[in-house]
C-alpha cells in the first residue's frame, strides 16, 4: 500500500485496485526498482511524469512547480526507471517549450502529442490538492 502526505490530505492507492486500473498501477515504478538501461532511451518511460498519460500528482517528493523548475534550467535529470540513462520525458518536455539543456543533456525530438507541451499544462494535470 502507497500512501502520500499533502497539504494535511492523505492518499492512499492499495494493492487491490479495480480491474480497470490495472494499466495505471504497472506505471508506479520507483527508482528503487531501476535496471540498468543498455543505451539512451529516445521515448519516454511508461510511467514518466512528463507523458501527458501519466498517472496524476505521481511526482514523488517534488511538486509541479519544483518539476518545471527543474526542467526549465539547464540540470541534467537522471531517469527513475533506467540507471545510467538521463530521462527522456524531460529532453522530450524541453524541445517541446524550446528550452536548450546544454551538454551534457540529450537533445531529443518534440512530442507533443505525448509529452506534455507548456509548464501550465503539467502543472494543471498534476496539482492533485488545487483548492
């Protein structure tokens, strides 16, 4: 069972969830659960914040401001789910705003389709606790 502590609400997803979030629940990879990647991935992972299909406020201790803060400076971010590969949700989320990472972060192609396109956009889909 996974619970998460905001601004004093308490969420709690268990292990025994409905048979149509079965999809959803493959998408709770945690860094703890990386394997080593064998090359730079150029998609996003299933489970990136970054996918406009991902799941909603799974962000782990950062909010979405902290999340666009980063992506919106020049940090070269690492992959939860893949060691030694940079993520590529964010190379993807950076070309889509046409933000230039400097080396050594990977330049990859826009998708904005899959990949969310404007910092308002993540932030709105992601902010479980708006009041």
């Amino acid at each position: 069972m996974l619970t998460r502590v905001s601004e004093s609400r308490i969420i709690t997803i268990s292990n025994s969830l409905p048979a149509t979030m079965t999809k959803r629940r493959a998408k709770l990879i945690t860094s703890d659960e990386a394997v080593q990647a064998k090359c730079q991935h150029k998609t996003a992972c299933s489970d990136c914040p970054w996918k406009r299909d991902s799941l909603r406020g799974w962000l782990g201790g950062a909010t979405p401001q902290q999340w666009v803060a980063t992506a919106h400076s020049d940090a070269v971010v690492d992959c939860h789910t893949l060691k030694g590969a940079q993520c590529a949700g964010i190379a993807i989320y950076r070309r889509n705003v046409a933000k230039l990472a400097p080396p050594p972060n990977i330049q990859l192609e826009a998708d904005r389709e899959n990949v969310f396109g404007m910092p308002t956009q993540f932030v709105e889909y992601h902010d479980i606790f708006k009041k």
